[in-house]
C-alpha cells in the first residue's frame, strides 16, 4: 500500500508543554482555522434552518412578529412600501370607510407608483398623500409626519403592512412619537387552510422574511434606532390557531 506523505506547508499541534509556535507558523495555521469554523458555521445555520422547517417554533416566531389586527376607524391609512399587497389591501380599507385619507410612504418613483396602483384601485387622487422621502423602515414616521394635516400625538394612523414587518414598524413609529395608532396586515396569520402534512414548505418560504426581520430588529435596537422591540404585545401569540384543512375535506 502506497503510504501518504505529509504535506509541506502542514503545522502538527505542538506536544503538551512544549513553547509556544512561532509566529509564523501560527499565520500559517490561519487559513485551516478559518476553514473549519466557517464549516462549523454553516452546519450549525443548515441544522438551524432544518429545526425551523419541521417544527412549529417558525410559526410562533411569526406570531410574535406580528402586532397587527383588525381594521379600526382611523384618520388615515397609511400604506408603508414593499409590495403590491399592501397597496390592494390599503385600498379595500379606504373603500370600506376606514379612513377617508390614504397616504403612500416609500422612496421617490416607488411612492408614485404605489399611487398609480391605489389610482386604478378607484381611490380618488385627492384622497392619496405622497410620501417619497422613506428609502428605509425608519424613515416613514419623520417623512410621514413632515406631510400636512399629520399630528403625530393626534391624528389616528392605520397602518398598512406585512405581519412580518410591523413589530419593527411599530418600534420605530413609537420612537418617534406616534400616539394614536393601530396595524393591519390582512388576515390574521397562519389562518390559510395549508394542511399540516405541507406546512414545511410554507415555513422554508417564510423564512427569509422572518431572520431579515430578526435581524432588522436586532440592529435598530442596537443602534438606538428603536426602544425595547419586545415591548409591544401580539394579538396573535397566544390565540388558538384553527386547525389546518385536511386533504379529504376539501
């Protein structure tokens, strides 16, 4: 049998008491260290992301996310930038009578176009409020408050965006001294009918959204961006979640 010879460039760990390597040799032990903790590291992020995919902690992270509910009467809705979503449902509110003033909050051409899409929804262009000074989830509540008729301790806001989203967005709103406001994020969550049985591909879909916005939370906190994220109760958490349709039922 053909024996392995060793490697040149390769460093063998010092005995037990024997002085320390010198400092060229530990340089070129370097890149072998960060081979493995960068292994180690995206087997760790693979196990988590497996843990997450097949038991139910996606949901509840979701559900804490979460600080939306149900619609109530407002001055204004206000539609944060994102999706095409959020324009339809901020839409429906106005067409409901929620509110009679919607206002689009996003950066410049995306807020008008989020205009143009409320237009075609039949909400009449002087019942829309541009916005298109928020490039970030920070910056809605000072742009947002920069527009006339908004009073940050007055006027009641009902604001437009994902369950994902809002408990950032309802940080920051608070930062800045939002008093009267409620969030909607269209139905309650997980209310959608997936049969258990499919469930972890609706949590592998999530996931995405739901670490962005871990880590959105995680660094505004840490930058003073927003107080305490935690503080804010979710209608949601500890609700019962109606049981998923079965396949012989529908």
């Amino acid at each position: 049998m053909r024996e392995s010879t060793p490697q040149p460039d390769a460093v063998p760990d010092p005995p037990p008491g024997a002085p320390p390597l010198p400092l060229r040799s530990q340089w070129r032990r370097l890149p072998g260290l960060l081979f493995r903790s960068l292994r180690n590291l995206l087997a760790l992020g693979m196990l988590l992301q497996i843990l997450l995919a097949v038991t139910p902690v996606t949901e509840k992270v979701l559900l804490w996310l979460s600080v939306t509910g149900p619609p109530q009467k407002a001055d204004v809705i206000v539609c944060l930038g994102g999706n095409a979503a959020r324009e339809i449902r901020a839409a429906w509110l106005y067409r409901q009578g929620w509110a009679p003033l919607v206002v689009v909050s996003n950066r410049p051409i995306a807020a008008e176009a989020m205009r143009e899409t409320l237009l075609l929804a039949g909400v009449p262009r002087g019942r829309i409020l541009v916005d298109n000074r928020s490039y970030v989830t920070a910056d809605h509540p000072e742009s947002i408050a920069r527009l006339p008729g908004m009073d940050r301790e007055r006027t009641k806001f009902l604001i437009v965006t994902d369950h994902a989203h809002s408990r950032r967005a309802e940080a920051c709103f608070r930062k800045a001294g939002y008093r009267h406001m409620t969030f909607y994020g269209g139905p309650p969550p997980l209310e959608d009918g997936i049969e258990e049985g499919k469930r972890w591909r609706w949590r592998v879909m999530k996931l995405p959204s739901i670490v962005y916005e871990l880590s959105g939370l995680l660094t505004y906190w840490l930058k003073g961006t927003i107080d305490a994220p935690w503080s804010a109760p979710s209608s949601y958490l500890n609700r019962q979640v109606p049981a998923t349709v079965s396949a012989s039922a529908r």
